[in-house]
C-alpha cells in the first residue's frame, strides 16, 4: 500500500522533476488507501474501513479494520465539528475532547418508516449540513442535535436523487435527475427550480441529461459528470450559463496496465477558481492523471 503527497510550490504547471514527493507506506503507519479529506486545522483524513489522521509526521488510527465499518465522506460544519458518514451505521461525529469518533444518528423517518442515514454530504456556507439519500434529502440545520428529512418541504416530484451534493458560492446544489432534468435547490430558501418549474425560463433547466452530478464554477460554467457505470466515461461537459451553449471534453489516455475495459473514466472532480481538475481512475491500476479542462498535467 502506497500513499503519494504532492508539494507544489508554484501555480504554474511545473515538469515532474521539478516537484517534490513524499511516500508513505505501512512502515510509516499508513494502512488506510484513500485519501479524502482535509480540515480547516491542516489535519489530512484517510478512510474506507479506517479513520486515520495525519498531522504531516505521524499516521492515528481511530478504528480496527475488524471492527466491520466502511467510511464513505466527511464535511466540517462552521464550529469545526467533523461528521463522517458510514456504509451501515450512519453518522458519526468527532468528539474533539475524547478525540475519537461517537455515534450521532443512525436513521431517519421518511414517509413514516425508518431509514438508514446514508448519502452524498455536504454542508452550506451557514453551517448546515445536507444529506442525499436515494429518495430523501436530510438536514442538521447548524448546531442542531438531530438530521429531519426536508424532501416533502421541497414539493419535488420523486426522482432518483444523485448521491453527491456540489454547493456553489450561493449555496444552490446543482443535479440532475431522469425524471426532472437540471434541478437547482437554494439551501437558505428551499427553492426548487428544475423542468417543472421554471418561473425565469432558463434554457439549462430545458437540458435532459439523465443522472448526473453537477459542479458549478466561479466563471458561470456548471461542470457535468453523468452516471454511465458500469461503462467507462472518458469525458466531462461544461455548459456555459451566459451563451448557453454545451462543450465537450475527452480523456483518450489508456493504461499502461491491462484493464477490465482497457480504459480510464472519469471518478471525481472539483472546482477551483476557473478550473475543473478532475481524476481518471483506471480500473485496479493506482494511476490516476489530473486533467484541467481536457489537458492533462
């Protein structure tokens, strides 16, 4: 198992010789094998079937890989509390003084029946933090004690909600679903705008997309990512929100490495600034290149 920090000291694109790594492996402590998270306190988070930290010198396990868990995201809400969702048992929250990890809620009701708490998170600039459920959306409204489930509060139609959730800098969430298209949700208000309701007549909530995560620049560009699993998807989309127009970007590399699909596709993305930089993961190859808007560096 192989952990890889990258330094880069400048903004500019700089040739590999020039940049500094750094390795970790199991003799350093590291036995976790994603990477995921960073908090405001400069303190890196790796987790799938562990918590562990790392302070730049040293690796802290907070769970046992026998102890069954699988860890799937973290956020930090604006008091500097860490929740983390897992794959069966919910949400767990850090406790700072006891530094370890407590049970905070396991479930919620929707529709009068309880349901495990487990989804996309994310949480606005207020402090709120929103969860998405396949069918459900919950909310742990900023110093809040309990996760409430807010979809009926939406009047949105049933859809297949994406299990990711992208705030942009007037805390919108931006998806898109098969059955309503683009939908945008304001977190301080709770306005839906999608197909179905469109008071502005806004031409991107015209688009059929399908499932798809949607990110949203500071350039007026909301980046695209569909769900084409278990096919490769070697490309990502922008659209344009002042020409309303569609552009397309391709990542034709392929591994070194012989694939099940003898590809790469697109895993996860993010924005900064004006860029989209994203990862390419081929599948049981640890590459992954970094593209910024269709160049890879």
């Amino acid at each position: 198992m192989l952990f890889l920090f990258l330094s880069v000291v400048q903004s500019q694109p700089l040739p590999l010789k020039y940049l500094h790594f750094q390795h970790y492996t199991e003799k350093d402590g590291a036995n976790v094998n994603s990477i995921y998270y960073r908090d405001k306190k400069g303190f890196m988070w790796l987790f799938w079937n562990n918590i562990q930290r790392f302070d730049g010198h040293h690796f802290k396990s907070y769970f046992k890989k026998e102890d069954g868990n699988i860890f799937g995201a973290m956020v930090e809400d604006n008091s500097n509390n860490l929740f983390v969702y897992t794959w069966n048992q919910g949400i767990k929250k850090y406790n700072q003084e006891q530094d370890k990890f407590l049970d905070f809620q396991d479930s919620i009701i929707v529709n009068g029946k309880k349901r495990l708490l487990f989804g996309g998170i994310s949480v606005t600039s207020k402090g709120d933090i929103w969860v998405a459920g396949s069918d459900y959306i919950a909310r742990l409204k900023n110093g809040g004690k309990a996760f409430e489930d807010i979809t009926p509060l939406l009047e949105l139609p049933f859809a297949n909600i994406p299990d990711g959730i992208y705030f942009d800098d007037n805390d919108n969430w931006w998806f898109s679903t098969t059955e309503l298209g683009v939908v945008r949700i304001h977190a301080a208000t709770l306005k839906v705008t999608c197909s179905t309701h469109n008071p502005q007549n806004e031409a991107i909530f015209d688009e059929c997309i399908g499932k798809a995560h949607i990110i949203k620049d500071k350039a007026q560009n909301l980046w695209v990512k569909q769900f084409v699993h278990p096919h490769p998807q070697r490309w990502l989309k922008r659209y344009d929100l002042v020409s309303n127009k569609w552009h397309t970007y391709s990542f034709p590399y392929k591994s070194k490495v012989k694939l099940e699909f003898d590809a790469t596709w697109v895993h996860n993305y993010f924005v900064d600034n004006s860029w989209c930089t994203m990862g390419a993961f081929g599948r049981k190859c640890g590459y992954c290149p970094i593209y910024r808007c269709g160049r890879q560096v």
